[in-house]
C-alpha cells in the first residue's frame, strides 16, 4: 500500500470513493453525490486546506483523508485546531488503511503547526467512532439532534487528538 498526497489527477478516483460510501448511507454525513469540481474544492486543494492523503494499493485508490483548518464560522475552534475527515472503499475496510492514512496526516499537521485535530463524526457510525478513537482520539462534546440533508436528525460526537500530548 502507497500513502501519498493527493492530486489533481486523483480526482475521478477519490469522487468514486466517496459516491461509493454516500450511497451506502450511515457512515458520512454527505448525502449529496460528490463530482470532481466539488471534490478539489471541498478536499483535495481547499483554501483551507493543509493535508489531502491518498491510500493506494496496487494502482487503486482505496481511500483519502483530508486535513483542514476550520472553516465554519458559526461553528469556531480554537487557534491551531484543524478537523480531519477520512473515507476509505468499503472492500478496504479493516486493513490498516486508516491508521496508514493518518501516520502521514499526523506528520503534515505537525509541520502546518496543528496542535489539535477535531474529528466529528455521526453518532450512529460506529466504526467511525471505533476507528478514531483507537487511533487515540478522546470524546470531548456532543452536537445534539443535528439535521442531516434529508431531514435526518442525528447526534455528532466530537473528537480531539492532541498532537503535543502524542509526541
């Protein structure tokens, strides 16, 4: 398996990814399909952007993960907080990808000056939960009854890992 950042030239691959788990339901709170143009906009060249990871094996992308600084004025973090948010191929799932993908997201946000990473993720993804919190994550807040696109309301955990803590 290859980490590496993500390109332009990803794109196609990494919008095949997220359509795949969007359309599956439960694990991701995008509902709307994603196409290319809003793929580099949103997580591959974002102007808040800091790390876009991709994991390939074997000449295919089977996920990406994508480090960003907060971009959500209602919603503020604290100065150096950046949120994470890592999708990876179902048939993937299970194999290390994830914690391979976020060795190289800790070390971009390490450089960038990150001194948190925020990850919020749906309360009824359990193996979002579950992934995040055995790469050392630990719960500090709940978003209560938030609506998803559809209508869908569903509660969000948040996350910390406090890279200073990990060193």
């Amino acid at each position: 398996m290859i980490i590496r950042p993500a390109t332009a030239t990803d794109l196609a691959d990494l919008t095949h990814v997220i359509n795949e788990i969007i359309a599956l339901g439960g694990s991701t709170a995008h509902q709307r399909p994603f196409d290319q143009k809003r793929m580099q906009d949103h997580y591959v060249a974002p102007p808040s952007g800091i790390s876009c990871q991709v994991a390939e094996d074997n000449g295919r992308v089977i996920g990406f993960q994508s480090l960003l600084w907060p971009r959500n004025d209602s919603d503020p973090l604290p100065a150096g907080w950046a949120t994470i948010a890592s999708f990876v191929a179902s048939q993937a799932a299970g194999k290390g990808v994830g914690q391979k993908l976020f060795a190289a997201t800790r070390q971009a946000a390490a450089a960038a000056g990150v001194t948190t990473i925020d990850a919020t993720i749906r309360a009824d993804n359990v193996a979002g939960l579950r992934y995040y919190t055995g790469l050392g994550f630990a719960d500090y807040d709940r978003l209560v009854a938030i609506p998803l696109r559809d209508g869908t309301v569903v509660d969000r955990i948040r996350k910390r890992f406090d890279l200073s803590m990990s060193a």
